[in-house]
C-alpha cells in the first residue's frame, strides 16, 4: 500500500525538496497548464510593477486635486512602500505553508480591492491608508508570482519559464509611465488605481481555473510575526520621523523606530523560525552587496520621485512626457542587464558593482541641466536623455550581478530568503529616501508647486543621490571579492 500521502486535484507539491509534483507530473512550459501558470504570474507582477511606476507621474495632480502637500505625496508613496519592505518575507513564507496559488491569489484580491478605494478616495487620509492596503496586496502576490513558477514547473524548463515572466514584467514596466500619463492627460489620476480592477479579475480567473497549487511540504509550521512586526514599527516610526520632521510626534516615532529596530535583532536571533536569519550577514560579501543595495535604490528610488516632478513642475511638462521621460531606463535593462549579468560571470562581480554605481552618479548628475528651459523635444534630447540614458546603462550593468552575488553568498536552502532579504532592502532605501530627502533639501508645504522653490531642492537632492552611488561604488570596491 502507497504511503504517500493523497493529493487534492490540482494540487501540487515539490517532491521532497525540489521537482514539484502536480498530480503525479511536473507542468510543462508548451502546455495549456504551464502557459496558464506564466500569464497568471506576469499579470499579478506586472500589476504590481504598473503601480510603482505610475503613481509618480500621478503625484502632481493628485497633490492639486486633493489639496495635498508635499509630506501627503510622500506618504503616498511611502505607504505602499511601507507595507511592502515590512511583509514581502512573511509573504513569502505564508505561500510555501499555505499554498503559493491561495496566498498569491488572496493578496490579488487585496491589491485589488485596495485599488478601487485608492481610485474612489475622498482625501488624502483615505488614499494614504489604501495605498498601505495595495502594499500588504502587494506583499502577498509579489513572491508568490515566482514562487509559482518555481513550484510548479519541470527542473527543466524553470530557466525558460522565470525568462519569459522577466521579459513580460520589463514590458509592464516600459507600459508603466506611458499608460499612466495618459490616463491622468486624458482622463484623472484615479484611473491609474481603476485600471488595476479588470487586470486583477482576469489574473485571479486564470489562477483559480487553470494554475495548480504548490507549496513546500517541509515549511516550518511557525512565522516570525513578531520579527515582521517589529520591522513594520521601525520601518514606519523611521519614515514618520523623516517625513515629518517638525511635528510633535518627530522624536516619539524615531525614538520608537530605533527601538522596534533593535528589538527585531533581538527576535531574530532568539527566534526558532527567523524572518531573517543574521547568521547570513556573517557572510562579508552578502552583507556588502545588501548595503549596496541599500545605497543605490535609495538613490534611484529618491531621482524617479524628484526628476519627474521637475519636469512638471519647473519644466512645464503634462504627465505623459513626463512620464515618458524615463523610458531609456527600460530600454537599457530590457536590452543589456543580461549583458551585464554575462560580464560578471565572466570577470567577476567586483568591477561591474564597483563601476556601475559610478555610472549611476554619471547618469545623475547629467541630469542636473533639466530646468526651466528643458522645453519640447529638443530640451528633452539636450538635457534629459543623455543623463536618464546613462543612468540607465548604469542600472544594466548593476542590477544582474547585484542579484547574482547575493543568491551566490548565501546557502542554497536559503536562497529563498537570501533572494527576500534583497528585494526588501532595496524597497527600505526607496522608503527611506523618499522621507528624508524632500525635508533635507529644504521643501515642504506645497513647494512642490513653486517652480524656483522646487528646483533649488531638485538639485541639491540630485547632489545626494550621486553621493550614495559614489558611497555603494566605495562599498563593493572594498569589501566585495570575486570567487576564486
């Protein structure tokens, strides 16, 4: 008699460790099944990658629709962010208990119903708490759109289906800034949230019909909720202090802040079941390119907020060329971050994360010559597209060895979470960014409208963000070593 335990139809789970099991046979990329399983991924992440792009070229007309300042637009932003960097990993682990399909489905609905409040929000305050909402959404569906993949495919063809997934997700990025500006030139900026209502639908009806459940039967049966929480806390105390840095409640919230950060050190080196295991920052390398990443999504995360305000603000320029500006950036990565990603595996990580940040600080401070007079499509040619493509050959050379030498520094049974860890970080340096930047050039209120005001923080925010990147290239050159 077969001691294996009974499977639910379309339930499938990895077969020990690795090759998953879906009703006794792996899914295969050229079948209904294994074409189902891709398309539910890319929409539920392109969705996702839709918002983070078009909400910036949205922020100057929702600030004057909704009578917002500066602190509001930041907290649009950073709310997302927020809830996002705090609970990616637990995201991540609630699928591989629960069933990646269910959580990944679960955290659609979420995002969804979340974007129609943000669509139809009456104030700011509604909105801020919505976006928040969108992030915990977000934090469900975002690993689980991999993790998918991951678990339901033959060994064999993950590579290809994880390229196919990529190249879509780039395709949605690229869509991003164009499909926004034109919603807010043509329509309103609560169509950006709206938009995400028919998408959402079909990515849960192709989920729920066609892709089969996978999830890891060797989960630990505990989660490190009190290490996610305590990251929420410090996280959100941090980001009040910084966006708000003359209130009454400034000094309370960092004070809380820092101790909900030391506090989470504590629980994870105390706790069975660690949202993050410390003992992978032993590792120089894992530790040193986190930091780095930390520095250079900081900056990136910081330039997307203050160029395309600039460009509406200072400039003149309506929400879809705004927008449209940063295309080059996709352009780059869609064409040669596997290039990038060639280089380091042949060379070595060190020079690809030591020159490209410098590149970045290139790229940024190019960009200093958009201003007042960056007017039509040659002060577009001029001023912003040599800096934007610069940087953007930057980010191409960064971003694949960045990923590579993270996963590469960490034990393979923690690849998951070395991989989480990353992806969190980087969303903390855009959250912290974004906070203290806009306070520490001097802009407030509703400076953001106030074209001389508003260029003077721009350009001196500008100077700090190449910094950083100059601050990340210093990091890898000193402590990142390549493989022998």
């Amino acid at each position: 008699m077969s001691t294996e335990p009974t499977r639910a139809p379309g339930d499938c789970a990895p077969a020990r460790v690795a090759d998953p099991v879906c009703e006794g046979e792996p899914v295969r990329l050229g079948t209904p099944a294994g074409r189902a399983v891709v398309v539910a991924a890319t929409l539920g992440s392109g969705m996702a990658l839709l918002d983070g792009t078009v909400v910036n070229v949205a922020l100057r007309s929702i600030g004057e629709d909704l009578g917002a300042g500066l602190a509001a637009l930041q907290w649009i932003t950073n709310a997302y962010l927020l809830a996002l960097a705090s609970l990616i990993l637990l995201g991540g682990s609630l699928g591989d208990r629960f069933g990646r399909r269910r959580v990944f489905v679960v955290g659609t609905l979420l995002f969804a119903g979340a974007s129609l409040v943000c669509g139809l929000a009456p104030t700011t305050e509604v909105l801020v708490a919505a976006r928040v909402l969108q992030g915990v959404g977000a934090a469900l569906l975002t690993p689980g759109s991999l993790a998918m993949i991951q678990g339901a495919f033959a060994r064999e063809d993950r590579a290809r289906a994880i390229g196919l997934w990529t190249g879509f997700g780039s395709i949605a990025a690229a869509v991003g800034p164009l499909l926004g500006g034109t919603l807010v030139d043509l329509a309103s900026w609560r169509w950006i949230f709206l938009i995400n209502l028919p998408l959402a639908a079909v990515t849960v009806l192709v989920a729920v019909r066609a892709v089969p459940e996978s999830r890891d039967p060797d989960a630990v049966r505990g989660f490190d909720v009190a290490g996610a929480a305590l990251t929420a806390v410090a996280l959100g105390g941090i980001t009040w202090a910084l966006v708000e840095p003359g209130s009454d409640a400034a000094l309370p919230a960092a004070v809380v802040g820092v101790l909900a950060g030391v506090g989470f050190v504590v629980v994870e080196r105390r706790s069975r079941h660690p949202l993050v295991p410390l003992g992978l920052f032993a590792d120089r390398t894992f530790g040193a390119v986190n930091g780095l990443t930390l520095l250079v999504y900081a900056a990136l995360g910081a330039l997307l907020f203050f160029l395309v305000l600039q460009l509406q603000t200072v400039a003149g320029w309506d929400a879809l060329p705004a927008g449209l500006a940063t295309m080059p950036i996709t352009v780059c990565m869609l064409l040669l971050a596997a290039r990038g990603g060639e280089l380091a595996q042949r060379i070595g990580p060190r020079v690809p994360l030591t020159v490209g940040p410098l590149v970045l600080a290139a790229g940024t401070l190019l960009l200093l010559r958009a201003d007042a007079d960056t007017d039509g499509l040659r002060g577009y040619v001029v001023d912003v597209l040599p800096g934007i493509t610069v940087f953007g050959l930057g980010l191409a050379l960064l971003v694949a060895p960045l990923t590579a030498t993270v996963l590469a520094a960490a034990p393979d049974r923690y690849a998951g979470v070395a991989s989480g860890v990353n992806n969190a970080v980087a969303r903390a340096g855009g959250l912290v960014a974004v906070a203290a930047l806009p306070a520490l050039v001097g802009l407030s209120g509703v400076d953001y409208q106030v074209p001389d005001v508003f260029e003077a923080g721009y350009r001196a925010a500008l100077l700090v963000c190449a910094g950083l990147m100059v601050a990340g290239s210093l990091v890898a050159g000193l402590l990142v070593r390549d493989p022998r």
